[in-house]
C-alpha cells in the first residue's frame, strides 16, 4: 500500500487510518459499542496485513483503555515501533493544553501505548484558555526532545487554526502538518475556511466520520446497530438536519448501485476524490478493515462528484468549541467529550 509524507514531515501514512475510538472497555458513560482486547488485537492485526499501519487514539478514549488495548495488542503481536504509525490527542483533561497538562499527559499516554514516543501528537481542540506561546512551546519541546515526531489539530475554525501556525512560525516552533476535522458528504462546512487554511500550511487532512456515523453506508436514516440505538451523540450531530440530507444519502445509493459497491466505498472514495490524505474509519471486527481497504479499487469522475455534492445546504457547525460565554451565537457548539463524538 502506498504512503504519503504527513504534511511536510517525514512520518509517512497510508491512506487509511484506524481510528481508537472504537476500542476501549465499556463504562456507563462512555459508548456501548467498542471493542474488547482480543477483537481490538484481531481488527490491528488485519489493518497491518493489508498495509494500514496508521493508528489514531486519544488519552480519553474509554477512559484511556483504548491506548491500553492498542499498546497490549501491538505488543502481543510483536509488531517492531518502526512499522506502525501511532498518534494520540490531548486537551479533554484537566488543564487542556497548558504546559503541565501537556507533559502530564503524554507521559500517561506513552505509558499506556507502551512505547517511548508518538509519530503524531494532535490537540483535540482550541483552548481558550492557555496563552497560544504557551501551548505552542511545549508541543514543540516534546518534538525537539523525540517523544513527539510530529504535530496534529482537530476540530476548530480555521481563523484559530492559522494564529497557531503562525505562532509557531514567529518562534521557530514546529508548525501543525495534520487536521483531524469532522468531513464528509453529509458536512462540509470546513470547506469555506478551515481545509483552505490547511493547504495554505501544507497540512495532510486526516477526517474523522468519514461514514457519518453510518448515515452515508445504507439508504435508509436509521438502523438497529447497538451504535445507532445507543449513541446519543450521534443523533445530536446528524439527526436535526435528516430532511435536508437525505436526498444526499439517496444519490449515493444511486451512485453506489451504479457503480455496483456498496455505498461506504463510495463515501470513501469521495474523501480521496477531495484531496484527503487518510479518513479515519471505526472497525468492530477485522472485516471492517478489509471494507474499508476494497473502497480504494473505487474512482469518481467529476460528473460523480458534483452529482453527490449538488444537494448539500449550510450547517450548523458540529466539531469546533465555541468560546465559553458565547454559545447563543448562531453556528457554534456547546463543547463536548470528544470521546463521544
């Protein structure tokens, strides 16, 4: 499988990576749905024999087990640091991103991975609250001391985004070379001002719910998946604006019966047609893997591409956190756990 530089860094990724989020023991507030250690070691184990070595987490994914499952399963397999790309978030912890939370945190992380340092280090979001030098300095402190190869942002509006850059720029610091924002056919909204301010640093997009919380892989709203039953979250996200997406969801069946795939290689395929580097997809079982893997056989023409797009209306933005005081105002969101995302 082909990789591609992260950014303009050395770390070289597939085009696809394993999202974290779907492993992790079971706590009442966290999802119901993730997988225990023996399926997170069997769904790590396939992604590596078919060429996916990209792997995302987060320190409060499931309470910190899902590094832990990772971790054991890398170690179980026996599978050498170098050949797998790791990555791990912060900021849903105390003190967000300031200097003591940073160091605090990665050291819990790389304990619980098991290893000595991470390919990708991303903040999960903007912190408000941190002076930007701050939060800057000491991501690049953990770079320059190797426990860091390279730095990630999530969600957050793009004008937040190009300060950092430009923080960083001011100071020699590392710079930002990975978005991880919330993309796809369902929501674009990023496409006005956050992915423009991507390219203009050179930074790899690396979106999470590719799939749409499994809205854009079956003709019909809704399902009987423990997932679409249980999560709460998921129905925050999308649920509201169903009237106004579902003509979206009915030309990718018409897209994907044509094509004669299901309809996820093409919600897959349409990140890559877009210019992502690796969408992030959730695996409950080794298969997901391999589904995930066949949609890269998968090209849309423009006609395509533009069919797909044509429907789409404005959105309320899901993803990035409003300033806290300010959440009346039209087009943010409240803030929330990341790990229910």
């Amino acid at each position: 499988m082909d990789h591609t530089p992260l950014g303009q860094t050395d770390v070289a990724v597939p085009p696809l990576c394993i999202g974290g989020m779907s492993f992790g023991e079971v706590f009442a507030d966290t999802h119901q749905w993730t997988a225990d250690q023996p399926t997170t070691q069997q769904i790590i184990a396939r992604a590596l024999e078919l060429g996916v070595n990209f792997i995302d987490t987060a320190n409060v994914y499931a309470h910190g087990t899902s590094e832990q499952f990772i971790g054991a399963s890398l170690k179980n397999l026996g599978v050498p640091r170098e050949d797998v790309v790791l990555a791990s978030k912060v900021f849903f912890n105390e003190g967000r991103l300031s200097r003591a939370a940073i160091e605090r945190e990665i050291v819990g992380t790389l304990e619980r991975l098991g290893t000595d340092y991470l390919d990708l280090y991303i903040i999960h979001r903007f912190d408000y609250d941190t002076p930007l030098e701050e939060t800057m300095e000491a991501l690049d402190s953990l770079v320059r001391d190797g426990r860091v190869r390279a730095l990630g942002a999530s969600a957050m509006y793009g004008y937040q985004l190009h300060t950092l850059q430009t923080v960083a720029d001011a100071h020699g610091w590392t710079r930002f070379a990975s978005m991880q924002n919330h993309y796809n056919l369902l929501y674009r909204e990023d496409e006005r001002e956050l992915i423009p301010v991507c390219r203009q640093f050179g930074m790899s997009l690396t979106p999470y719910s590719p799939p749409a919380s499994g809205h854009l892989t079956r003709p019909t709203w809704d399902s009987d998946s423990v997932r679409s039953t249980t999560d709460d979250v998921m129905r925050s996200k999308y649920d509201r604006d169903q009237e106004m997406d579902m003509p979206i969801v009915e030309r990718l069946a018409e897209v994907a019966d044509r094509l004669d795939v299901p309809m996820s290689d093409v919600a897959l395929a349409w990140h890559w047609a877009k210019g992502v580097t690796a969408p992030i997809v959730g695996c409950s079982r080794p298969s997901r893997v391999d589904d995930a893997v066949r949609a890269l056989d998968v090209t849309l023409t423009p006609e395509d591409i533009a069919y797909l797009e044509e429907p789409y209306l404005a959105h309320e933005l899901v993803g990035p956190l409003a300033r806290p005081g300010d959440k009346e105002l039209a087009g943010t969101t409240v803030p929330q756990d990341a790990d229910k995302r």
